[in-house]
C-alpha cells in the first residue's frame, strides 16, 4: 500500500522512480503493482486516489525488473490498458520495455518512469514531497541523478537521456569514442577494458538486487507469520509455503517463484518433495527474525518456524 508523505525529514529511497505532476514513488522492490485499493486488498501504488479516475483495474499493471532481459517492464493487466509513449498496450499483449523518461499514461493519470543515471543502486536520497512504499531498500542514487521528466512533473517531456547504459541488451556503450592506437591490438584491447568494467558493474548490480529481493521476502513472510500465529505459536513450513504462494504466486515474478517457492532449483536430497526448501534456506539466513524447529518422523523431517518476537 502507497501513503503520501507531505515534506519533513523523511528519507525515501528506491532504484526507479515514477513521477507524476503532484506525486512521486520511489521502487523500493523489484516488483511493484499500481491500480486503485480495494477493501480486499490493497496495490502498492493507488492511482484512483491520485486522481487517475474510474477506469482504474484493481490490479492494473505491473512494473518489475526481468532479471532476464536485464531491464526493468510493464505488465498490462487492466481491462483498458495503459498508455506508453502515446502507443496503447492491452492485456495480453508482449511485455513493454521501459526507458528511462518513459511517459506512462493509466486511465487519467500521467507520469514518468525514471532511472538513476549511474545505476539501479547506489548513494543516498533527499527528501521531498512523494508516495512511499512500506519495503525497505539498500541506498539509492540522490534525487538529482534520475534522470527528469520535465522539472517537478509539468506533463511535458523532455529529450530522453542515455545514460544508464546497463538497462539496454543490445549494445554497450563507453562515455567516450573508439579510438584506435597503434593497430587493432590496441583497439581490441580498449573493448575488453570497457567489456570487463561494464560486467563488473553488472554482476554488482545483480548482486544488490538479490539482497533487495530477500528483504522484500523475508518481509513477506514476517508480515504472513504476524497476522497469522500468536505468541508462542509455530507454523509448518509446508503451511507457510502454502499461505505464502497463494498470496505472492501471481504477484512475484516468476524467477523468485521458482527460487522460494518451487524445488526445481534445488536438485539436491534434501529438497526432495519441500518446494518450500529454498524459503527454508533463505529463512536460516536471517536467526535474528526466524527460529526454525525440526522434527523428525521416522525418514520424514518437518520444519517449523516462528519470529524471535513471539517467542520472547
């Protein structure tokens, strides 16, 4: 759920930015969904309440990362669609690549999405009047290196801005020109520099998502535990997984699916039958939230686990 902060010293930080004319979200996870709340249940940004009118889906759209393609893209999910750069896509229709600058249009609303210039992670963030997510996140590049829409969101955009190279597949693009010096020895010896740099900052930037993704689970699954068990309680891992893939299944994407809920990254004994293996994994990483109990049946071991909280 998205709550607007007005000014103060509130500090709000993300790897991606929407700006629209009077507000501003900052992605503090991989995934976010937009569209109106509901008393059901609640989407990360809310546009009908931003202005966005009645043609506003529940879940409306999704932006998210792919790991995959190593770029950031939108899911059209609601009925009418959603404007980007004036082309309208509808459900149904292949994924859209999102650029930096891009001018995205949901029912009534329009807004920019924006990346920072240097990385998708990097130093910190200054305050201003914006939307906020509840996750929390590694620090950001400061507020001045996104690129800009047009000032504090005037509707009008400006010439797109390059700069952060890594969001592209295609090509890779040094600050400078080729130049060749002493024959294609010294060329070729130029591209591997630039090559090895921009893998380098590729594998940091694959790292920092990684540990932003298990925060947001871990945070999941903390939230799942609070509003389900009491002091002192235990949930099995296999009804944790349960409550955790019927919630999550359809929202997260499908690389942290398979890789917290499924066995299929996994091919090891112990995994044998527990889809919930990698969540157990990634839970034991984290002793300061999460005990984990077992018990042994026979050949079969059951997992049980509860927040350090309820059991002090």
């Amino acid at each position: 759920m998205a709550t607007a902060v007005v000014g103060g010293s509130d500090v709000e930080v993300g790897f991606a930015k929407l700006q629209g004319e009077d507000f501003e979200y900052y992605m503090q996870s991989y995934s976010i969904m937009l569209g109106r709340n509901s008393k059901k249940s609640t989407v990360d940004v809310d546009l009908s309440s931003l202005g966005g009118g009645m043609n506003i889906s529940r879940n409306h759209a999704r932006i998210f990362y792919d790991f995959t393609r190593r770029r950031f893209s939108l899911e059209v999910l609601g009925k009418n669609g959603c404007l980007v750069e004036g082309v309208l896509h509808l459900p149904g229709n292949p994924n859209v690549k999102l650029d930096s600058q891009d001018l995205l249009q949901i029912g009534d609303k329009e807004f920019y999405f924006l990346l920072p210039v240097r990385s998708i992670l990097g130093g910190p963030l200054g305050p201003r009047h914006h939307v906020s997510g509840h996750s929390s996140a590694a620090a950001v590049v400061p507020y001045q290196n996104y690129h800009s829409g047009q000032g504090s969101g005037s509707g009008k955009k400006s010439g797109r801005g390059r700069e952060y190279d890594d969001d592209d597949d295609d090509d890779d693009r040094g600050s400078g020109k080729k130049t060749r010096r002493d024959g294609p020895e010294g060329y070729a010896s130029g591209e591997k520099k630039r090559e090895g740099r921009a893998k380098v900052d590729r594998e940091a930037d694959d790292q920092q998502v990684l540990q932003l993704e298990e925060k947001d689970v871990v945070s999941s699954v903390a939230t799942v535990l609070s509003d389900l068990c009491g002091p002192g309680d235990w949930m099995p891992m296999e009804k944790l997984h349960s409550v955790i893939l019927k919630k999550y299944g359809n929202v997260w994407h499908h690389s942290r699916v398979r890789r917290y809920l499924t066995q299929e990254d996994w091919a090891i004994p112990e995994a044998k039958g527990k889809p919930w293996y990698g969540l157990l994994m990634l839970l034991r990483k984290y002793p300061e939230h999460f005990v984990i109990n077992t018990r042994s049946k026979g050949r079969v071991t059951l997992e049980f686990v509860s927040l350090v909280s309820l059991l002090s």
